[in-house]
C-alpha cells in the first residue's frame, strides 16, 4: 500500500514540471510585442520617428553625404578625412556611409511595416481608439512612403522613363525576404497610393511634428517634381495649401526657425524633433568642443546672397572666423548643434510650383510663386521679371539659395542633367559630368551579397 | 626475512589478547586463485594480527564476535570484513590495485557493469583528485582520462579552467561540457565553490552515444560527479587531513635588458629618457650625470610583482553508519596566495551526505555542500599594460622604481604604480554557495525501482571593487575622486529527475530499461552600482556622495534577469545475451526555452553493440584475460551556445521627444535550434598478461551540424545579421589510455600509464560563406578552427636590416601588406596526453603524472611588445642588442626604424611536456607503532606541482585557451607536505 502511495507522490513530482508553459519563458529585460493593445502601436509609431534622428538618417546622413557631393561646401584644412571619399566622388560599394543610410532607411521601413502588418488584428474598443489607430496607421503607411523616397533619392537609377531600376518596395515583415529592385514607375505608383491612403486615414488638422497631410500631399507634388509630371506638381502643392501648410514667413519669424528659437511655427510644414541625446546635425559643419569646422562654404554660393538684404544670408552663415554654416546653429553653449531636422517647409512648395508652371509654359504663374518667396527673404525685393531661359537659371538659383544644406541640390543637379562644377573648391575633384554614374549611390556591397535578386548600379 | 620478522612481531602481539576470543582461519588469494604469501592479516582497532602462510592460509584470534578484520598486501587492494556472528571462516580474494575492468560506473541516470557498456567512457579516481593544492577541481582532471584536453588554466587562485574540450571542439561558441554534480546539472564555475576531496568518482561520458542520453546538453560530452558517502562495512571513522606549502613562480622565459642597457637603447631609438637626457641629445644640455644615476637603479620587478605565496588546507571528515542509515560530513578549509602580489583565495566547504534505508523497499538521501569563498583577484589578467602584474614584471622599465627616494610612489609609464594600486585599491570576489540534492528510491516491485533525484545550486556572488580617491587610478574615473563598485548575482540552477527502471534476468537473456524524466532551469539575477566622491577612509557605501547635476557624480545602475528552462523524457534499454553480447539504445525528447517557437522539440538517439570476445567458448589467447570490442552511433546537441531570449523578437525602451518608443533590438529566429552532433565510436577493452597491463584504445568520427553563426542578411529586411545554424565541423580522432604493472613483489608494485589523443578538427561548412576573419586568426574550411591567419616571416635582409615577408606568391618583399597573410597552424594542440606512474615499496608510496600537448602554435604576443622600438616607452628583451645595425649584420631582429608589423614570426610551436604532479608518501604502519588504537592510518607526503616544463616556447605559457598569447597569470609551482590521519 505504501508503495502505491510512493509511487504517486513520484508520478506528482513528474507531472508538475512537465508542461510547455515552463519553456515560454518570456525575457525580464527587453519586451516581446503583440500588437494587441493600441499602446504597442503608438510606442512602435514613436519609434519610427525615432528612427529618422539617427546619426546614418536624418542626425547626419541624409543632409551631410548630400552636402559633401555638391557644391556648396569645400573640404577645409582641419579635414582629416571627414567625407573625403564623398566629397571627392570616390565611393564604392564599399562604403559605409552608403551601407549606414541603407541600412537606416530600410529599418525606419521595417518599423512602419510593423504596424502596418499588424494593425488589422487590433480591434478598438471604442470610437476614439478606432480614431486614434487610424491616425497612427496613417502616419506608418505615410512615412514608410517618405522613407522608400529617400531610399529611391540616393539610390534609384537617374529617371528617364520610368523603366529604370529604383530600389525596393518593402512591405512585408521577416527575416528571409530577397527584396527586389522595382521599377521607378511601380516605386512611384506604390508610394502614392500608400500616401493617398495615409491622407484618408490622417487627422485632418495641422501638427508640425506629426507626418499629416500637408506634409503628405507636398510629398507628392515632390515625387511628381521627379517624374516631370508638372501639372500633378500644381495640383499637389494647391492640395498641401489647403491642407494647412503655412504661409510664407516673414523674415524675422523666418530668423527664428533657423537660431537658437529653433521655432516650430513659422513655414514648416513637418519637422522631425532632435533631443541633445541625440545626433547634432550641425556638427557636420562645426563642432564646438573640439573647435574644428571639417567643410566650410563655398565662395560662390555665398556670393549669390544679397548680404546686406537677405535674412537667409543672417540665418545661414557666420563669417567671422572662417565661412560657416549656422543653419543648425542649436543652443549653444548649453546645448550647441541640437536643432531640429526640417524636412519639408512652405517655400519649397512655391519653387516646386513655380517649376512646374515654367515647364508647363506658365512663365507669368512661375514668376509670381517665385517673386513670392525672394520677397518674403529679401527686404526691399523688385523682380527683375525673367522669363524664359532666364526664369529656369533664376529657378534653379533660388533652389539653391533657400534649400542649401537640406538635402536637395545634388538631386536637383541630377534632375536637370546639369553637372557639378565646383568654382570655389578645395577638393582633388572639382567636376561631375551630368552624365556620371557618380549621381546616383552605389547600392551597398553588404545587401548584395546577402539578397539574391539585388542588382547594383551601373559603373559600380 | 620481512615474513619472519612479521612472525615474530605477531606472534608477541597475540601474547597480548587472550580474553574472549574466538578463532577465525581462512585463506587469501589473488583474483586468479593464487594464494597470496605474507599478506597482512589484522583486526581493527587492536594489536592482534597476523600474516598468510605459503599457501596463503592465515589464523587469527579475533577479541570480538563482530571485530573487522583487515587484509592487506603491498600492491593489492586492501580489504576490511565485518565478521558475521558466529563466522569463524574467511576466504579472501584481494584484487590488483590498478583498475579493473569489472568495475562499476555511474552512466547517464544508471550505474552500468563496464562490461556491458557499449561506448566511450572514462573514470577517475578521488585518490587521483584528493590533496591536490589547486582550488578548482575541473582543473584537477587534466591527463586524466584521454580526449579531456584542459585548456587555458589560469593560475590565479580560485579561478576554473577556462576551457575543457572532450575530443576537440564540437561548437563555434561554448564548448564546455555538461556537468552533472549529484543529480544536479551545474557549470563549471560550481567547482570553485566544492571541496575535491569530496569527490568519490568522476565519469566522463566521451563519445555520442553514451552522452545522447544527455540529449541537448550533451554535445560537448558528460562529466558526471559524486560524492562521498560512508564505505559499506565500515565503522565511524574521523580524518584530518592538514597540508601547507608555498606557491612561487613560474615564469621567467624572457631576459630582459638592465637599466643601462635599455637606456642606450633609448639613446638609439631617441625617444625616453635614455635620449632624452643623453649627452648625445643636440637639445639637451646637461652631462650624462642624471643618465648615469638612472644606470644605476635596477629595480627587480619580478621581485617586487612576484611574491612567494603561502598554502594552507585543514580538512576534518568523519562517517559513519547505523542498521539504517549512513553519513559523511566534511569541513575544509583552504587558503592559497597566488604568486602575484595582492591575489589569493580563501574558502570554507562543509558537506553532509546522508543515506538512509527506510525499510527493504524505500530510501533516501541527501547530499549538500555549503561554501563561503573570498578572494582578491588581479582585474587585468591577460591584459599588455602596466595594471597586469604579470605584464608588469617583464615591461616595466629597469631605471623606475615602486617608490622615490623620498617615500612616495613612482608614478610609472602610463600614470599608474602596481604595488600603489594593490596597496590602496580593493578587487574582492566573496561568493556563497549552496549545492543541495536529495532522492528517494523505492522498489514498488520486484525489479521495478523507481527514484526521484531534486537538486539546487544556489549561489551569490558579490564583487567589490573600491578605487582610492587618493590612489592614481581615481583620475580616471568620473569625478575623480575614487570611486565603489558592488555587484551582485544570484544564480540558481534547479534539476529534478524522475526515473522508473526495471531490470530482468530470463536464463541467459538480461533486460534493463529506463524511463525518466527531467527538468532542469537556470535563472541569474543581478544588480549593481558604481558610486563616486568617497569619502577618504570610507570603503562602504556611506563614503558615496550623492550625484548632482553639476559634481560628476552621479552613479550608474545596472543589473539584469534572465533565464533557461529545459524538460526532457528519455528511456534507455539494455539487453545482454549470456554476458557476452550486449545492446543498449536510447532514445531522449528535448525542449527548450531557448530553441524558436517552430524548433521547440529535438529528438535524440543512440544505438550500440558490444562483444564480451574473452568470454567466448573459443576465445583462447594465453596473453589475453578479456577482450570486449564495441561499436555505437549517437545523435545528441548542444543548446548552450544559444542565448536565452536569441530565438525570440525583442523591443527596446528608446524615446523621441519626451515620448517613449519602443524598438526593435534584435529579430529572433523561430527556427533557431540546437548544434547537432553526430558521432561514432569504436571502442577495444583489454586486460592482458594476468591482469597487469589494462587498455582502452578508441576511434571515433563526430560531425557537428547547424553550428550556430551570425548570418549576415539583407539590410532591406531591416536587420543585418540574424543568428542562424548553418555551420558544419568534423572531429575525429583516436584515444589511447594504456595502464600497466612494470613489476611487482612482495615489497614492491611498479605500475605506469599512458593516455593519448589525437584529434583532427576541419571546419566543413560555414554556411553563407567559405571562410571569416576573427582578430589574427581565421576561420575557413578545411582548416581547424584557430587557425592563425598572418603574412609569412621571411627573416631580415643582411644588406639593408629591413623586415622580408613572403608574399601570396612566394617571393620576398620588404612590403608589409596585410593581402599577404596566409594560415598557419592553430592553437588548439591536435596531440594530448599524459604519462603516469605510481611506485609503492614498503610503505613509500611515489607517484607522478606528465601531461602534454604538441602540434599547436601560439602567437606569441608577449615577443611583439618587447622586441619592438614602437614600444619603447616598456622595457625591451635583451634580443633586442642584436639588432640589425649596419650592411652585413645577419640577425632576426630587423633595423629598428623598420616598421615592426604582425607575423609568423611571433608564431611560434608550442609543444610541451609538464611534469604536473609529483607526490611522495609514506604510510605509517599503525599497528606496528603501537598507535593502532588510537588511529587507523597515518600517512605523510609531499608534493609538488607544476614542477617543470619543456617546451620551445618562449611565452609565458604554452597551455593558453586563445591564439595569443598575452601576459595571462601562469599556473604555480606548489610544494606541499601534508598529514593525513584516519582515527
């Protein structure tokens, strides 16, 4: 009898730890998510946009490896190799600046897809979640679009028809994809349904910081600018206008957005927030603990200012040491080189417009977008009224003096087949045929090797 | 002569004892029936005894009905008989005192006739493992049982072997092998906590199949431990065991220059303070007096970083039994300093065994060791700066001296004084441990038994380290003025076993199966902090100042949870035909917490035959006592090289803004599985020439699959590289282990031993790609893993003392380009072994054991910083005199403006032969001393360790775990002389 009894008291000793829960062990220091409650949606949202303050996006990246390649900054003599195989257009596949931006890019990609890929197993439990789920759904498909561009910006073949490779559209989630070039056309086709759809889903009402969709449509009149579809350009920043973009702003509140105010108001359309934990996107033109400026202006750009009359000349540069750039000046000397990233703001979508209506033949439309901006920037501003040829170069010109330092000009140059000639430069290379290879980035050598179906770039 | 001594003496001796005695006769004879001549025959406890005669028939008149009776004979096995009531006749067989291959071992979850064993499995004795003065018993095992390679054995006290492979690495990661210490499944950091001489039988499971039982835990092979209880039969016994003994130092390969020397080198090279203040300087405008005076102090830094560190151990154990049940209890204590200054160990064990038989059917039993331990460790072991002691003896510069002239401190090369630092700062490691397991055993039917085995280890480490606000080293940290760092970890590893096992003998046929189940976990948790601004004189966490914005001081916080579970059935069956044909299987189901969700579940198998040949009808060779030849296949794996949340998606706390964000840390793998192994084995046991020489010789094939490696994937799926199994390695080798009786007499027993392995370790296949570079070695396939990966030296050019290199096409070139390296050997030795011998004459017993290893090369990185003028500002070899210094030298040391590049010139062979142990005993004959009542045995000995080495190597130390060698603490040269005393 008491045998029996032993043997159950051992059968009980088996049984109490022989079930599978014992083996999910869930980890005390990291969370696992399921994307069960809307909380996991907005914290994984939060990390998208944390994503674009990196150092390899947004934190440097993404405006400094255009700065480097164009014309507008010259290697100075403290330069020990900061952007020197960038700025000289001697990269190769090799490149970890390429394989950093790539790479960010793409995982900013994946946080989006996380919600997108999740978010139709969440059922709100009331009106107001359902709301607010749409609105973050919004933002995910919205940004994902915006990420895709910036990939397509730096690594998608030069467009001519549209039948060119651009990079891959990623949508989906898990670690044994091969993603595969698509064409511009398929990329662009992708991304404005993507952003149409974000506009539907978004809350109607303007947040600078938030991807809304002001920010969206002047994303699409900014994709139309690419695929020379000028009257979608037209319609698209009519759209962004009425969407909420602001006016244009005065000088003074135009000061404020660049100086130490770093101001969220005044003409921008959508900022990405920087914190002093993270990057400082200034110290790619000066870093004031180690009192080192590795690329100063250009001489040539600087001369296209009207010193005296225009606040981009006060807002940009600081000539009393060395020729400076301040656009992301911070606050120092607590916090020097914190600014905000600005990614889209009002003038852009008055240049993009005026740009369309030159090509569309509407010199008069163009000339009175463009008068609208050099008089906002310039006191006591009287157009000289170009037309023609003449209205392109002044165009292209205002571009280059509003947008400097903010990840546009190089594409620009690309866009219209012109080359880069370096007039004030420091540099081994001082010209880039409109037709070099070197426009376009060389897909990183790591993504090649590890994805089947990656194809690189001509010339790499 | 000895025998009529022995008569006489005996004879006189039983005068003594009339009072109720009975008679007891009987006869002693050896395992082969011969009678034994002039064996001693005693009773315990008393001066009665006598010997055997010519026909090995002795007499004896026993004071007590139930006295114990001892026999011994030099070079036997002694044994002791509680004599029955009334029992009045003994037949005696004393067996050789070398292993016999009929012994009893514990396999995985059952004790197992060695005859019926069908793979690879090795034993090692507690004599081999008592007294030996190193405080962690993994290192213990070395040359013990053939294919057990330890590696990386650091000298400072209280520290584990750093690696211990059984037949080569099997893993791209962790290779240790699984440990099993009464039950309980522990790592090998459990062994600085546990006594040795605890120990009563260790068994290595080597070859896949037997460890398949061990499924995915046992890739890297089985080391089973058990521990004392009370010997059946005996009464309570007490010993003390005491030994005490110095630890001086070992290395001293390297002559380094005096101060003189090394400051006309510095003249040389111009840079120090041989240039600096040199006559010969166009900057400097002094006489060569300050030069002369630095000439002239030659600070021994040996001396002063070496000590000679003192040993001490106090042992007391006593056991003893009732009807029911039995005990063993043991305290130790054990303090051992290192030979660096400032480094030593201190340990307290206390264990209590205990069994004890309810009635015929049940029983139980506890086993449980407690350990406190504190030691004060050297933080920059293996490490080329002035904080490593050891690096310290040999770079620090001859002209520097510990203190100025006026009491304080030199500061040295690099802002720091060692002694400064031992002096005023604290590195403490206190750890408590507990190791509990218990069972109960009941045989609910005939030949059915069921058991069940609960274990914990539970142990808490803490760590101090304590930076003097007034020492050196406090400039360095944040706030500079000192800082107090404590940690601590509690770790708990839980395993219980349930087994049913049934055994059944039908005529000639015998069954044995085994089913069981197990679960086993390990959970750590830690904490800890760093504070700054002590307060001078304060070494708690009262001297901290609480941090500000502004003072600097704000304390960091760390600290983590994490965990594994496993759970596992398993079955086991045996059958074996007329004790000469024997098959055994198994069969064992695995899942894991740390395995992804989609390979949650592993199965595991093991198949093997074995041939009892000696026991054939046919089996005649005169030579030849018993022969058994087997053959077995095993599936097992190993689950340690997998962290325990990789497979899964985890999150990170991140922000943007003043928002929190959640992101994405690291992808996981659902698929993420165990490191297969697969092997064969085939085994030939012999015992040959009347039972003296005995040999195991084995051949073995393992194949390790799905070896875990980060697989670099598309940036575009937003990661960059995904933990995968994906690679491929092969192992295969031979391993001998021969033991044999030289001699033997009356007086005198000779018996000596060999063990050897050879493994050929080839990586096969390294998934996505054929080869990767890991520091200055290389992986690749068809080559082993540690390969050094360096351009190939060709010597100096005479003409012009630069450096040659061979290039990838064989021609020289005094271009260092790093596109020219090539592999060379690895570090991991492919040949290892030892050779053992034991001589017992009289009393005197001798024993010694050499262990070895050849065909591995280490990068000698010690040679790299003192033959090289970039590092000028250490001292330098005295090789370095030989210098190339004008056309026609022919030397190996190239011009000193040459730039001095990585090599295989610091590759050097590292093939070794160390003489490890070296015991002397002397056995003191109780009973003849008249003392017999008060003690059972008293034995004195002396031993060293570590006593000599061979080698070609000019490191410190060929026996390192890594592909290079840098200044790591060497294992001691003990003596000890010791006292054991059995009451």
């Amino acid at each position: 009898m008491n045998k029996y009894i032993t043997l159950l008291i051992l059968s009980f000793a088996v049984l109490f730890y022989s079930c599978d829960s014992e083996l999910e062990l869930e980890p005390n220091d990291s969370v696992s998510l399921e994307f069960d409650k809307l909380e996991d949606f907005e914290l994984t949202l939060n990390g998208v946009y944390s994503s674009f303050t990196a150092a390899s996006y947004y934190g440097e990246l993404k405006l400094a490896m255009e700065a480097w390649a164009g014309d507008d900054l010259k290697i100075s003599p403290q330069n020990n190799g900061q952007g020197a195989f960038i700025h000289h257009w001697n990269y190769t596949s090799g490149d970890q600046n390429t394989e950093a931006i790539w790479g960010r890019i793409y995982t900013t990609i994946f946080r989006a897809n996380l919600i997108i890929n999740n978010y139709e197993g969440l059922t709100p439990e009331d009106d107001m979640e359902a709301q607010r789920l749409n609105e973050i759904v919004s933002q995910a498909y919205g940004l994902r679009a915006l990420a895709h561009f910036h990939a397509y910006m730096f690594f998608g073949e030069r467009y001519n028809d549209g039948s060119e490779l651009a990079v891959p559209f990623v949508t989906e989630i898990g670690i044994e994809q091969n993603p595969p070039r698509v064409t511009t056309n398929e990329l662009f086709g992708q991304l404005k349904s993507d952003l149409n759809q974000a506009i539907e889903l978004a809350n109607p009402n303007f947040q600078v910081k938030t991807f809304g969709p002001a920010a969206m449509y002047t994303v699409l009149a900014h994709i139309a600018l690419f695929e020379r579809d000028w009257n979608g350009v037209v319609t698209h920043v009519n759209n962004a206008l009425d969407a909420g973009a602001p006016g244009l702003a005065d000088a003074s509140t135009y000061l404020s957005m660049w100086n130490v105010q770093d101001i969220d108001g005044g003409e921008n359309i959508f900022k990405i927030n920087f914190e002093p934990t993270n990057a400082r996107i200034g110290n790619i033109f000066y870093i004031p603990s180690l009192d080192v400026g590795y690329y100063w202006v250009t001489d040539d750009l600087l001369q296209l200012y009207d010193q005296d009359n225009d606040v981009r000349f006060e807002a940009f540069f600081d000539l009393s040491d060395f020729p400076r750039v301040i656009k992301y000046v911070g606050s120092p000397p607590a916090n020097p080189n914190v600014a905000d990233a600005k990614v889209y703001r009002t003038s852009e979508l008055y240049l993009m417009r005026a740009e369309a209506n030159y090509e569309l033949g509407n010199d008069g439309d163009a000339l009175a977008d463009l008068d609208a901006v050099r008089s906002a920037r310039i006191e006591g501003f009287s157009s000289p009224g170009e037309t023609g040829g003449d209205l392109f170069d002044a165009i292209v010109t205002e571009r280059r003096k509003e947008l400097a330092f903010e990840s546009r000009r190089f594409f620009d140059m690309r866009r219209w087949n012109m080359p880069i000639d370096r007039i004030d430069c420091t540099a081994n290379s001082c010209f880039l045929e409109n037709d070099n290879h070197r426009f376009v980035f060389p897909i990183p050598e790591a993504e090649v090797f590890a994805n089947d179906e990656m194809v690189q770039n001509p010339g790499y | 002569m000895k025998q009529l001594l022995l008569i006489a003496l005996s004879a006189l001796f039983c005068m003594g004892s009339l009072l109720s005695q009975q008679t007891v006769t009987g006869t002693v004879t050896d395992t082969d029936g011969e009678p034994l001549i002039g064996a001693s025959v005693s009773v315990q406890g008393t001066t009665v005894g006598t010997i055997t005669d010519l026909d090995g028939n002795f007499s004896i008149d026993v004071p007590e009905p139930e006295s114990v009776i001892v026999i011994s004979y030099t070079g036997y096995e002694s044994q002791r008989v509680e004599l029955e009531p009334g029992q009045t006749e003994l037949r005696i067989e004393l067996g050789a005192d070398v292993r016999l291959i009929d012994e009893v071992l514990v396999t995985g979850y059952q004790q197992q006739d060695r005859e019926r064993i069908t793979g690879a499995i090795s034993t090692v004795e507690s004599a081999r493992i008592e007294q030996v003065p190193i405080a962690s018993f993994d290192q213990i095992l070395q040359g013990r049982s053939a294919g057990l390679m330890i590696l990386g054995a650091s000298g400072q006290p209280g520290s584990t072997a750093s690696q211990v492979l059984i037949r080569g690495t099997a893993s791209s990661a962790s290779n240790q092998p699984l440990y099993i210490v009464d039950g309980i499944a522990v790592g090998s950091d459990v062994f600085n906590s546990l006594n040795p001489n605890d120990i009563e039988s260790v068994t290595v499971l080597k070859d896949a199949s037997s460890a398949a039982i061990y499924g995915a835990s046992g890739g890297n092979g089985v080391i089973i431990v058990t521990t004392k209880s009370h010997e059946r039969g005996q009464p309570t016994q007490f010993t003390y065991r005491g030994s005490v003994g110095v630890n001086t130092n070992t290395t001293g390969n390297f002559e380094m220059m005096n101060a003189r020397e090394k400051l006309d080198f510095e003249e040389r090279v111009m840079r120090g303070p041989g240039w600096v203040f040199s006559p010969n300087n166009p900057n400097y405008e002094g006489d060569g007096s300050i030069r002369d005076s630095l000439a002239n102090i030659n600070t021994n830094w040996r001396d002063e970083v070496l000590q000679t560190g003192v040993f001490t151990s106090h042992e007391l154990s006593i056991s003893g039994a009732t009807e029911q049940s039995d005990f063993f209890v043991s305290g130790r204590y054990y303090y051992e300093e290192g030979q660096v200054v400032g480094s030593d160990f201190e340990r307290g064990t206390v264990r209590f065994n205990f069994n004890h038989r309810a009635n015929d059917w049940l029983r139980m039993g506890i086993r449980s060791n407690l350990a406190v331990s504190e030691s004060n460790f050297i933080t920059s072991e293996g490490a080329v700066n002035l904080n490593n002691p050891v690096a310290l003896a040999y770079l620090s510069n001859p002209y520097d001296q510990v203190f100025l002239d006026d009491g304080s401190y030199q500061v040295g090369a690099a802002g720091r004084n060692f002694i400064e630092d031992t002096d005023l700062n604290e590195n403490i490691i206190r750890r408590t441990s507990a190791v509990i397991s218990s069972y109960f055993e009941a045989d609910i039917l005939p030949r059915l038994t069921a058991r069940t085995n609960w274990g914990v280890r539970y142990q808490i480490n803490e760590t101090q380290r304590y930076i003097n606000p007034e020492s050196l080293l406090s400039a360095t940290v944040q706030g500079s003025q000192g800082s107090l760092n404590r940690g601590h970890a509690k770790g708990l590893n839980l395993t219980g076993t349930t087994t049913l096992a049934y055994s059944r003998l039908l005529d000639v046929h015998e069954f044995r199966l085994m089913g069981g189940h197990e679960y086993s976990s390990i959970s750590s948790r830690s904490f800890n902090f760093t504070g700054f601004g002590l307060t001078s004189g304060l070494r708690t966490p009262a001297g901290v100042t609480p941090g500000t914005g502004d003072n600097g001081f704000i304390p960091t916080v760390g600290g983590a949870f994490t965990e594994r579970a496993i759970t596992s059935y398993f079955g086991e069956v045996n059958y074996t035909y007329d004790s000469r044909y024997n098959v055994s299987a198994s069969l064992r189901r695995d899942g894991s917490s740390v395995f992804g969700v989609d390979s949650r579940y592993g199965n595991f198998f093991s198949a093997g035959v074995s041939w009892n040949v000696s026991r054939e009808a046919f089996f005649n060779v005169g030579w030849l006592d018993e022969l058994k030849l087997a053959l077995s296949y095993g599936e097992l794996g190993s689950e340690q090289p997998l962290g325990n949340y990789q497979a899964l998606t985890l999150y990170n706390p991140g922000s943007y803004g003043d928002a929190t964000a959640l992101i994405p840390s690291t992808p996981g793998n659902p698929d993420l599985r165990w490191e297969a192994v697969k092997g064969f084995n085939f085994n030939v046991e012999f015992a040959a020439l009347s039972n003296r020489l005995f040999g195991e010789i084995s051949l073995y094939s393992n194949e390790s699959q799905d070896i875990l490696l980060d697989q670099r994937i598309p940036l575009t799926t937003g990661w960059r590289d995904s933990p995968i199994n994906a690679g491929d390695l092969r192992n295969r080798g031979i391993e001998v282990e021969l033991e044999g009786v030289v001699m033997r007499t009356p007086d005198f027993v000779w018996s000596v031993g060999v063990n050897y392995a050879y493994n050929d370790n080839e990586i096969i296949s390294l998934g996505q790609v054929s080869e990767f570079e890991v520091g200055t070695s290389i992986w690749r396939e068809g080559l082993p893993i540690g390969t050094h990966f360096e351009v190939e030296w060709a010597g100096v050019d005479p003409a012009t003392g630069n450096a040659l290199y061979y290039d990838l096409n064989g021609n020289i070139t005094n271009v260092y380009s790093s596109a020219n390296r090539v592999a060379h050997g690895t570090y991991i030795p492919p040949h290892n072994g030892s050779v053992f011998t034991d001589i017992s004459y009289r009393n005197f017993t001798f024993s010694a054991l050499g262990v070895f290893a050849a065909g591995h090369e280490i990068f000698n990185n010690q040679t790299f910083f003192i033959t090289n003028p970039t590092f000028t500002q250490f001292n330098q070899s005295k090789d370095m005199l030989n210098a190339w210094s004008q056309p026609g030298d022919v030397t190996n040391i190239q011009r000193l403006d040459s730039p001095r590049n990585f090599s295989s010139k610091d590759i050097e062979k590292a093939d070794f032969f160390r003489l490890r142990n070296v015991t002397i005993g002397y056995n003191f004959d109780v009973d003849n001393l008249g003392i017999g009542n008060t003690f059972r045995s008293l034995r004195v000995y002396a031993m060293g360790q570590n006593l000599f080495t061979v080698t070609n190597f000019t490191g410190f130390d060929p026996e390192i775990n890594n592909n290079i060698a840098q200044f790591e603490y060497p294992p001691q040269r003990t003596f000890t002389f010791g006292i054991d005393i059995g009451f």
